[in-house]
C-alpha cells in the first residue's frame, strides 16, 4: 500500500528519510568547523563573566555594578553579577563596637561612657573630688598657710642644722599626707569607674551603689598595687643615678655629674618602661579579681608586643587631663587675683604664705578638674585592657554573648 504524500503514517518503522542528505566528508581534528552562534544574542554587558575574562567596554556598567535605570528596556529584567559584600558590622550593645578598637574609639568610648552613665560617672567623680580636695585643703592650711618654708632656709643663716631639719620634716610629712589622700581618692575613683565602664561596653547601666559593691573587695589589693608600682619605679630611678651620685661624693665632680645626667636619662627611660609594662593592672585587677602580683604579671603579658601602642594612647589620655587641667586653671587663677590678688603675688614673688581663701579658690579649680580627668583616665585604661584582650584573646566574642544574655 502506498502512503500518502506528508508526514509518514504512525507505526512507520523506515529509518531512512525520503530525501537522505548527501554524505559529507570526514572533518579532520585540527579542520574542526566553526562554531555558530545562535542569532538571538543577549544585550551587551548583559551576562555575568569571571574575573579572568573580557572586560565590559568603556561606557558600559562594569562587573558587579548596578545598570542606570533609564538605560533598561520597559518590562526586562538584567541579571547582573554581585559584587564584593562588606563584612557585617560588629555588634555595638555599648559604647563602643566589640570588635579590636582603634585609638579615636578608646577615647570616644571613655567619654561616651561619661555621657551615657553621667549619673554615677558624676557622682562617683564629685564625691571623691570634693573629698580629697578638701581634706587636702585642710592639710595644706594647716600645714603651710603662714609657714616660712623651704626659702627660710638660705633667709636665715643662722638656723641650726636641727631647725632645718623639724621645718623639712614638717613640710615633707605635709605633702606626704596631702599625697596620700589623693592616692586614696584616685583609688576608689579608678576602681569604681572601671566598674561602671564594663557595665557600659556591655550597653548596661550601674548604679552608684552597683559600683560600689564591685569595687569593695578589691580596695585593699588596689591599694597594694598603687603602692608597688611606684616603688618600682623610683627604685629604677635610683639605680640609676646612684653610680654617679657616689662618684660625685668621692670628689670627681665633674665625672660624677655626667655620670648621674646619663644615669638619669637612663632611669627615665626605664621609669617608662615599668609604668607601661604594668599600667594595664589596675583593670585586670578589678576586672579578673586578681591579686597584686598576679594583676601585674597580667598587664605585663597583655602589654608584651604592644608597648609603642600602649604608651601612645596613655601619653594621649595625659595629653587631654593636662589641657583640661590647664583650661581649668585659667579661670581660677583669675579669681584668685581677684579676690585674694595679694597673696598671689606673693606666691609668685617666692613667698610661701598660703591664705585660706587661696587655698579654697585652689580646691574648688582641682575639684572641677578631678570631675573630669577621674572618668578619662580610668576609661581609656580600661577600654585599652579590654582593646588589648580582645586582640590576643578574642575576648569579644564573650561580651557579644554576654550582652545577649
């Protein structure tokens, strides 16, 4: 039966075609034909390509850039090749991201935890400000207010080597306890503050009496450790400058004085060197209820590697207490001429009287800046302990989830 012309009938088993194509020649390998490129091309600059390949023409958007949206045709959309992402930010519960910190954040976070916990930071820093500055008021009024001085000495020659020792006696014990007060002061303000800056990291509040309670059981070791460091570091001093002091007794003056100059040079430099290396301890103390050896030996790990960096931004956070200072000091150096212009002259002509109302014109210019300089220096030693974990320990991944709990 003969098929009609058209499309072969269903069940049709011929595998040969009615009109076969002619037979091509075998191509050989390296004579491999073109390839042909369908006729529907996608729009130029269309298509997501590597890195290694073709770059996009001048004019056209590059790889991984959005395309302007006039340059789009109504209802089509391009699929272009996503470009680098950023990492996530890091977390910032607090004052300051937990994440390493540069300086400018270490000194912004010291001040944004006075602005945030202004109620405590203030409180803690007025209260011990007003204290000590007026127990040291007292002292020095009773001390040297009317006292001769040290200048009574070369006025008169024929004070006994006794007088002259009472009068130094007198006036070191003055100052000696005038010192302590501050250092007492200084004590709480550090310890308590340190508190309220872990607090403010973690994007926590404390209250007076939360800063209080963290900081009691720790006075006694801080007291240890303000008293230790310095000890160190007039030791250094005299080590130092001891040969050349012994020289100079022996009678080469000249050999001895040049010899204690470079042993003094020498000494302040390792004075430096200690004052960095342990400068850090005060908050692993506090911090990690440490006790005073134990705290040094922390700040001198978490210091190892890092001194230049350490210095830097300790010498910058005495840089901001001196101009604060300074600042401070303008106004009530102004008022003191003003009311008491007599006494102050004096002062300044080499006179050692002290009246009561320089002396309480001079408390209230330390009180206003112990009120700021109490919270900067306690901040930025504790964020730069904190800096200095994270770095080596990755301590920020324990406040992240501490601030989550």
């Amino acid at each position: 039966m003969n098929d009609s012309p058209g499309r072969p009938s269903p069940g049709s088993s011929s595998d040969e075609p009615d009109n076969p194509a002619p037979e091509q020649p075998a191509t050989p390998a390296d004579q491999a034909p073109e390839a042909k490129w369908a006729q529907q091309q996608p729009p130029a600059g269309s298509w997501t390509g590597s890195s290694s390949g073709p770059q996009p023409p001048p004019g056209r958007p590059g790889w991984g850039s959005q395309p302007n949206n006039a340059s789009r045709s109504p209802g089509r959309q391009i699929a272009w090749g996503s470009g680098w992402t950023p990492p996530p930010a890091a977390p910032k519960p607090g004052v300051v991201p937990l994440r390493p910190l540069g300086v400018g954040e270490i000194i912004e976070g010291a001040f944004a935890t006075m602005r945030t916990q202004w109620r405590t930071v203030f409180g803690v820093s007025i209260g011990l400000a007003v204290v000590t500055q007026a127990a040291a008021t007292v002292i020095n009024g009773i001390w040297f207010r009317d006292n001769p001085g040290l200048d009574s000495l070369n006025d008169d020659p024929d004070m006994t080597a006794g007088e002259a020792l009472r009068l130094t006696g007198r006036l070191l014990s003055g100052m000696g306890i005038t010192s302590l007060v501050g250092i007492l002061g200084s004590i709480i303000a550090t310890a308590m503050l340190t508190v309220v800056v872990s607090r403010a990291v973690l994007g926590r509040t404390a209250t007076l009496r939360e800063a209080w309670t963290g900081a009691r059981p720790q006075l006694l070791r801080m007291l240890g450790l303000v008293i230790l460091v310095p000890l160190l570091i007039a030791a250094a001093m005299v080590v130092a400058i001891l040969p050349g002091l012994l020289v100079t007794f022996a009678g080469a003056e000249a050999g001895g004085a040049a010899l204690a100059l470079l042993g003094g040079i020498a000494g302040f430099v390792a004075a430096a060197w200690l004052w960095i290396r342990y400068s850090l301890a005060a908050p692993a103390l506090m911090l990690e209820k440490q006790g005073v050896i134990a705290s040094m030996r922390r700040s001198a790990k978490l210091v190892r590697g890092a001194w230049w960096r350490v210095f830097g931004v300790q010498l910058l956070a005495i840089l901001i207490v001196f101009v604060v200072t300074a600042i401070v000091q303008i106004p009530t150096g102004l008022v003191q001429l003003l009311f008491d212009g007599d006494n102050a002259n004096a002062l300044q002509g080499g006179a050692s009287s002290l009246s009561w109302t320089y002396l309480i014109i001079s408390g209230i210019g330390a009180v206003i800046s112990s009120i700021i300089t109490f919270p900067v220096t306690a901040g930025v030693t504790a964020l730069l302990y904190m800096d200095q974990r994270i770095r080596r320990e990755s301590l920020d991944v324990e406040l992240i989830r501490a601030a989550r709990n």
